[in-house]
C-alpha cells in the first residue's frame, strides 16, 4: 500500500544516505502496509511532518520490501519511528504515541 502524503519512502540501499545529513533530524517511518495499527499511526506522521518541515527530515522504510534493514535495526513491533542526528540514533518509538508527546519530544530535538 502507498500512504497518500509527501513522506518519501526509501529502499535500503538509501537508508544510511538519509540518516547521514550533515546538521539534519531524520525520522524513519517503519511501517507495513497491511498492520493496522500502521494504516492508523500515518496520517499522525504525515501531519507531524508537514508540522515540522524543514527542521526535521521524514522518511518511510515499507518492512515488506526492506525486511532485512528491519532486523539490522532491532525493530520488535510496528509502527516503529526511528530518530537519527547525523548518521547516530537518538531515539526510537516502538507503538503508538500521542500527538501532543510526539510533536514535545521533536521539538527538544530542533531546540538542542
């Protein structure tokens, strides 16, 4: 399934050149077209992102297409959002979360 939004979806092969933006937050969407709790969580995202463009950079890494990246990542559940500062993981949300904390916790990282 294609989510309807502007968050590029990225394969493996580009995960580390995304992650690796100089001066750049990234979040990595992990996520199934099939998991519910996934179907229910995008639309969150999509707004965060437009929210918080261009300070923080959003992608999507589709678990179908990507499976090994996920295991490389250690992700037990979905949706799994993955926060990176130049290339070093800082953070990661395995499960839902609130709007209200996720929009907190992201904006301590444009605050650092």
């Amino acid at each position: 399934m294609v989510f309807a939004n502007e968050i590029e979806e990225i394969p493996e092969n580009r995960f580390h050149e995304k992650i690796s933006e100089l001066n750049s937050f990234t979040v990595i969407d992990f996520f199934a077209g099939w998991d519910m709790p996934c179907l229910m969580f995008s639309p969150l995202v999509d707004e965060i992102a437009k929210k918080f463009n261009p300070h923080i950079n959003f992608t999507r890494v589709n678990i179908d297409r990507n499976s090994k990246l996920m295991e490389k990542m250690n992700i037990p559940s979905l949706p799994a959002l993955l926060f990176f500062y130049e290339g070093k993981e800082v953070e990661r949300i395995c499960g839902e979360i609130q709007e209200e904390e996720l929009e907190k916790k992201l904006q301590s990282f444009i605050n650092k």
